[in-house]
C-alpha cells in the first residue's frame, strides 16, 4: 500500500479539555490514555523495524522501512504535542501518566527478549492499531466531528497505510508464528490493562470515575456489540486465521476519501 509523508496541524486546544469522542467520557479517557503510549511506543516500532534493514535488502524492502519510520517519527511529534496540552488543560501530570506504560514496555528491553521478538511485538500491535484505525475511518467508533477526531482519523488512515511492513519484515526473517500469536494474545492483554489503568487515573482526577454515565460507557466499550472492544474482535481474531495477509484484509475499506481529507498539510 502506497504510503506518503504528511506534515499535519491540529488546532487541537478548543476541544481536547472535553469529552471530545462521542460525548463519552471512558471513550475519551482510553484514546487520551492510549495517545500516552504512542511517544515511546513508536519509538519501539521504529527500532524494532530498523533493527533488520540489513537483513531485508535483497528482498527491497528498504523504502516501505524508511516511509514507515516517517509516519511513526511524524505520530510520535504529535502525540508528544497531544499529551502535553491534554496535560496543561486538564492539570494531569505527563510524567506519572507516562510512566505505566514505560513500565509495560521495559519487559520488552530484557535480555530474555532478542530483536526479533521484539519486532513480533511490533507487528501484533501495529495489527491492533490498523484495525483500530479501520474502525475509525468507517465510523464504527468515533461518531464526533472535531479537530481532535480529525488527529485520531490521519493517524487512522497512516496505520491503515503502513500495516503490513512490520508483518512482512517479521516473515522475511522467517519468524515463528507460533511465537507471533502467543505475543499477540500478550500484548493485547498487556495493553488492554495498560490502557484501562491510565484512563481511570484521568477519570478519577476529573471526578468523573464514579458517574453513572462514565460506568455506563464503561459497560458499553467492553462489552456492548457496539462497544469499541466487540467492532474490533472479528478483525483482530483474523490474525490468527492461517492464510491471514495484513495488506488484503481490511480491503474493503475505500481510503480515496480520506486521502483527499488529509492531503494538504493544513488540516484542521
């Protein structure tokens, strides 16, 4: 899938503060939450790809591995940019918040855990967050229409573009898929649990926690059909299908659309 470097702008202040996914409060606090682990996270991505250029280059791979890093070093920019003013606004310290997932994150620096395991954690990841980004883009989660959804959807469409490098890499190498699906049920489990845990911190600092409404939207986002969890299982559970191919699944999803939205580097 043909991939391109955007430089975006967000002018993100007037509605960050807010509710701003769905007027839903757990909804906004996850993707805030999750936003908090993209920093650091893509960092591992790119280095987990990198790590193997050397080992890819008869097989030219080397472009899709330079334009992948573009677009993860181009999420990590503004993510950092996202979680410092979601900070400023709401009073959250950065640093606490932050540091869960960094915790998370350093089994994966063990000298138990080699360089291609690593980039299996990679690739079962960039799975969960292209079809996240799937989902987002056909409107199956974010039913707003605000500046903050519009970083969520050029982040989407960017996740959806690059999703089959990591994996195609991983299967260059010859890595293990039995190795690759025990780490997907892993990492999802870990960053589920991550996630949710950041997400009540920030609910419970805006007094927002305990509401009737926030455990409502709670219930619906783990276990409603509609639920962000549920939209998400069928794609994510396709991993594990033997002749499963990231760049055709999810081809039913048109990007022309969205393309278009994201192709000046003036956003919104």
């Amino acid at each position: 899938m043909t991939m391109i470097k955007r430089d975006p702008s967000f002018e993100l202040k007037k509605h960050l503060s807010s509710n701003w996914a769905n007027d839903d409060a757990f909804l906004t606090a996850v993707l805030n939450a999750l936003s908090f682990c993209f920093p650091k996270g893509e960092k591992f991505f790119m280095k987990s790809v990198r790590a193997f250029k050397d080992d890819v280059r008869l097989k030219d791979m080397s472009e899709e591995i330079r334009m992948f890093c573009i677009q993860e070093a181009t999420h990590t920019r503004e993510h950092i940019k996202y979680n410092q003013l979601l900070c400023e606004l709401k009073g959250y310290d950065l640093e606490k918040l932050e540091s869960i997932f960094v915790k998370s994150l350093e089994k994966s620096h063990t000298d138990k855990v080699d360089n291609k395991t690593r980039l299996a954690i990679t690739t079962a990841i960039e799975h969960i967050t292209a079809t996240m980004g799937t989902n987002i883009l056909k409107g199956k989660i974010l039913k707003s229409d605000n500046p903050v959804v519009d970083m969520w959807k050029w982040h989407s469409l960017e996740e959806v573009e690059h999703k089959s490098v990591s994996h195609d890499v991983y299967k260059t190498i010859n890595g293990s898929n039995k190795v690759l699906r025990i780490v997907m049920k892993l990492a999802l489990i870990d960053l589920i649990f991550v996630i949710t845990r950041i997400a009540i911190k920030m609910l419970k600092h805006d007094k927002q926690f305990w509401k009737l409404s926030t455990f409502k939207s709670m219930f619906k986002f783990f276990f409603s059909k509609k639920g962000a969890l549920r939209v998400n299982y069928a794609d994510y559970k396709s991993f594990f299908d033997k002749d499963f191919n990231p760049e055709t699944h999810g081809s039913d999803l048109d990007l022309t659309p969205w393309k278009e939205k994201f192709s000046t580097n003036q956003f919104v």
